[in-house]
C-alpha cells in the first residue's frame, strides 16, 4: 500500500504535478505547437514559484492554523500521542541499525518536553511499511535511552496518518481516555487533527517544528529557486489533498473507500 500511496504522491505534488505536463507540452508541440507552447509555459511557470523561498515559506505559514502551546497547559488531556515520520535506515553510527528520522526526531525531542510538563503517559504510533522495527518500538528506544522518558503503550501497525488515528483508538479509546495532546509538525498538524477527532478523541494540537521566517527570507535568496522550498511546497499540497481526502472519504460508500485506501 506503502508504495501505491507513493507513487500517487509523485504524480499529485511537485515536482512530479507539473513535470508531467510539461513532457506532455513538449511532446504535443510537434502537432499543436500553440496549445504545446502554453501547457509548458503554465508548467514551468508554476515549478518556477514553488520553488521560490517566499512562496513555499507563505504557503507552510498560512497553512499551519494551530499555534504552538502555551503555558499554562491546557487541563484535560489524559495522554500524549506522538506520530512517527520518517527513518534512518542502517545508521553507519549506530551500528548499521535503524533509527528515528529527522522529523520523528523532532516530535520526539518535544513529546519529552511536553511529558515533563504534564507527566501523562506516551503513546508511540507508528509501523514498519518497508520492513524493519516498527517506526513506534524505534521512537520508545529514543525516548527512553536520549530523552529519559517513558513510553507507556506502543502501536506499531499503522502506515498512515489515517492508520495513526484508528489504531490508537483501539488502545486508547476502550481505556476511558479521549482527551489526548497530539505531536506532530505544525505542516502536519491540520490533517492529524482531523483524522483524530474523526476516530473518536478530543484533540489538543501540540505542535512543533513551525515553519519561521529565516534571515535568508529577507535577502534577494528568498527571491531565488531552491530545492528546499520545493519540497516544502510539496510537502504543504500533499497535506492539502490528504485534508480533502479525509473529508470525502466519509461521504463515499465504503467498500469504495476501502478499496481506494488500500489499492
């Protein structure tokens, strides 16, 4: 499921949203040089601003609608469930294993924060859909050994967002516990919210790695295209379409969804 979800990522975000338009105008120049001529223009002119700093930077501030916690917290949440993102996979200076990527690792670094403020019990969620340790068993050993802090319950199944939600339901929900602080990235955070409280919790946002302006915004670099910003940009239109998905899936009949979720 894993690899059909990525390959339609590829096709819906950039680069891979407007390059294949673009070979499309290439190769339609030889028989309709006009209409050729304007879907490579409308392509590269829209690759161009997404790749551009003040774009991609614009589109991840408007789209990170929950502010980041503040203290004191609030009063309610029963427990902390932190999401897996991405791995390490085979870390030469961990000896060859895998561990935490980057972005789990700065959900985990704030989830332990947030557990010395509030001392509630850790939910780890989070699967192994390439193979390996589950990303959550990985994200428990992170937060024991670098952070000194407790993981009470582990879901390693899921493989997406949607997966998170309904499977930390199944631990959570028949424990009483409803209320529940919810880490993830403030570009994540929308779709998460919503696919939690749709399983069943009331949601308190928590978070972290916000998308700031840099000194670089405020020189001409932020006027020039950057492979950074690209993928930023990418990242902000897969959130969208996952946000609209997760609204329309309710209103299809469900073997339709089924089908569509896990082909």
């Amino acid at each position: 499921m894993i690899v059909w979800h990525g390959l339609v990522n590829a096709l819906v975000t950039p680069p891979g949203l407007l390059l294949v338009p673009l070979g499309f105008g290439l190769a339609l120049t030889g028989l309709k040089p006009r209409s050729g001529i304007a879907i490579i223009a409308v392509s590269w002119a829209g690759l161009m601003l997404l790749s551009l700093p003040v774009v991609a930077t614009s589109l991840a501030r408007a789209w990170e609608i929950y502010p980041a916690l503040t203290k004191p917290l609030p009063k309610g949440p029963r427990a902390i469930v932190v999401l897996a993102a991405g791995r390490y996979r085979k870390a030469p200076e961990y000896g060859g294993h895998d561990t935490v990527g980057t972005d789990t690792l700065v959900r985990l670094r704030y989830a332990a924060r947030l557990f010395r403020e509030s001392r509630l019990p850790i939910l780890t969620s989070g699967g192994a859909p390439l193979g390996g340790p589950p990303a959550a068993v990985l994200m428990r050993r992170v937060l024991r050994r670098a952070f000194k802090t407790p993981v009470k319950w582990v879901e390693s199944h899921s493989q997406t967002t949607a997966q998170n939600a309904r499977d930390s339901a199944t631990i959570l929900l028949p424990l009483g516990i409803r209320d529940i602080f919810l880490v993830t990235q403030a570009w994540h955070m929308r779709r998460a919210v919503l696919l939690f409280r749709q399983a069943g919790f009331t949601v308190v946002p928590a978070p972290t790695d916000f998308v700031t302006k840099s000194r670089r915004s405020e020189t001409i670099l932020a006027y020039l295209p950057s492979a950074h910003a690209i993928a930023l940009s990418a990242k902000i239109i897969h959130e969208l379409i996952g946000v609209l998905w997760a609204r329309l899936r309710p209103l299809l009949p469900r073997s339709l969804a089924h089908t569509i979720t896990t082909a």
